[in-house]
C-alpha cells in the first residue's frame, strides 16, 4: 500500500481528474473500478470519483509495487520538465516577481524572451517559472506529474511587462476565465512614431497569417477575420525622438493587435520592423539603437473575485517599465 498526499498544487481538483493524471499509463475506467473495489480509498473512506480535493487529503491506493510504477508511466517527461525549469531559472536570470500568493503568481518578462515553447527545445518564461516554483519549494518534482504550473497570457517574445501565471488547477481555472470574459483589463504603454495629439477607440478586423506569423488588418469584415477593439490614449510627446509614448487598452486579445492596430491607425510602433516603416526601424537602430517594438504590458485591473482569489480582487498591478523605456525617453 502507498499514501499520497494532497498537497495545496492538487487541491480544488476532482479525484477522478487527480487520478488520470498521476496514473497516466492507465483509463478513468479502470481507474473507477479501483475505487468502486477499494483499491483506492480517500481519507480510510470509499470514494466515487467525484469528490474535490482538499490539501491534506490522503489517497491510499492497494497496488503492488509494480503495478504502482508501470500505471505512473514513464517519468522521461517530468525528468525534462524539471531539467528545463533548473536550466531556464539559470539562464534567464532574475525575472522581477510583481505578486505572488498560494495560486498565482505576476511576472514581469523582460524583453527577448517567450512566453511559452515555440518548438520543443526552447526555454521560456513558463520554464523559469517552474524553476523559480522548485527553488521556492512551491512545487516538487512529485507535483509536477499531477499539474503543470502555466503562464495564462502571453506576451510576444520582444514585448515586455505582466504575465499571469497559474501556480495551482484553481489558480490557473479562474484566470483563464477572467481572460477569456474580458473582465480583467490589460493596459500597455508603447512608443510610436510621430505626434499623436489625441487618443480613441477604434474597431476593424484582424486576418491571422499563420505561414508568415503576421496579421492584417482592415476596416471590412470577412469570414476569417475576428473583430478587434483598442482604446488608445498619448501620455507625452518627445519632439527630440519625434515619438509620442502612449497608453493603449486592449478590449479585445489578438496576434499583435496592438502593433498592426495602431500601425492602421498611422501610428506604429517605434523599433517595429513587422508593421512599421523599413526606413525609419534602421533609423531607430542606427541612432536609438532599438532592436524590436517598444511595447510594455504596464498594468493590469482585476476584477471582483471571491475566494481564494480575493486577495487581487478589485486591485491594480504595475510593472516598470524596461531600461530601454527610459533610455529613449532620455535621450
């Protein structure tokens, strides 16, 4: 007989769920045929599958030792995961922790980096995450093979500032949620080229070209195209850089809505070559020395939340902006 512990990573998910994942070389079949026989008991109690799981809980489950290792599965995997969260953590260095509690975790991404595995050698900001999760003891190896911690919002690799991370099922549940409703507000400062005197609040229609990883975007629908919405506002101009640092609101989430919207809107955005001007991205490289978008995700706003994510109920988060920011506004 073996015990697993539920631990607070596990909690708020469905026996049954919990057990497909840490039994992986197995079916729910099965797996409801061990309870229904007792072979899989929580607490000393029968169980049917259906119950949430609380930490502290205790699974006691009357295999063989055998038996137990070949239904786990081949640990390969989690071997990697482990190894790459270690070797991401090392390389990338320290990536400022905005907030962090039980079942979430804010990050502010420095510039030149993913936010998720584009290709299966990569190393990403999900890596050093569960790096930093293993270091701070918020995760174990063990855990790892019943949930993986995620970012939940991704950033393009050259744009900057806040990433929501899910630490546990529950954490990571009600942010994709709050994402996917649009009822947390996500604000960026930018720099764009030229004197942009007022802001608005415009619609169009975004085309996602996945062969070329580039989006269009026009004032007509069509049957592949999603409606997008930016609101967008000028902070300051910098007549020097003949540059206007703005702040912008997505209301929708596309593929660099951001950067192709505002590049529609005869604003784009300073140090991008994907939907700016050729001729003045090599200018802001030769004189700027600006390499990619000047593109921050400052700040975001949640909305009311009950428990357990009551604590970022209501409130507002900042990250600073990146050396670059400042740099460009200095000079």
């Amino acid at each position: 007989m073996k015990e697993i512990r539920i631990s607070s990573s596990d909690e708020k998910q469905k026996l049954i769920k919990f057990l497909h994942k840490y039994f992986r070389e197995t079916s729910d079949g099965f797996l409801y045929k061990m309870l229904r026989k007792k072979n899989i008991v929580l607490n000393g109690e029968k169980a049917d599958g259906k119950e949430l799981l609380k930490e502290g809980d205790v699974l006691s489950v009357f295999f063989s030792d055998e038996t137990f290792e070949k239904l786990r599965g081949d640990v390969s995997l989690q071997d990697s995961l482990v190894a790459d969260g270690y070797e991401a953590f090392r390389r990338f260095g320290h990536v400022p922790v905005i907030f962090e509690n039980e079942h979430i975790l804010l990050l502010n991404k420095p510039s030149g980096i993913l936010s998720q595995k584009a290709s299966r050698t990569d190393l990403s900001l999900n890596e050093w995450m569960i790096g930093y999760l293993l270091r701070e003891k918020a995760a174990s190896p063990d855990s790892l093979r019943s949930f993986h911690p995620s970012v939940c919002n991704r950033l393009d690799r050259n744009t900057s500032g806040l990433v929501i991370c899910g630490k546990t099922p529950v954490g990571s549940h009600m942010m994709s949620a709050i994402l996917n409703d649009r009822s947390v507000h996500k604000f960026y400062h930018l720099f764009v080229e030229g004197h942009m005197e007022k802001g608005a609040h415009i619609k169009s229609y975004l085309t996602k070209d996945s062969a070329t990883n580039t989006v269009t975007v026009s004032n007509t629908p069509s049957e592949d195209a999603d409606l997008i919405e930016t609101e967008y506002q000028p902070i300051k101009y910098f007549p020097l850089k003949h540059a206007t640092l703005v702040e912008a609101r997505l209301i929708t989430g596309k593929t660099h809505q951001i950067r192709a919207h505002l590049a529609s809107a005869g604003f784009p955005l300073v140090g991008d070559a994907k939907y700016g001007n050729n001729a003045l991205f090599d200018r802001r490289k030769k004189e700027d020395h600006i390499f990619s978008q000047m593109l921050h995700a400052h700040r975001i706003v949640f909305p009311i939340l009950p428990a357990p994510l009551d604590a970022v109920s209501g409130q507002t988060f900042i990250a600073d902006e990146p050396q670059s920011f400042l740099a460009f506004q200095r000079g």
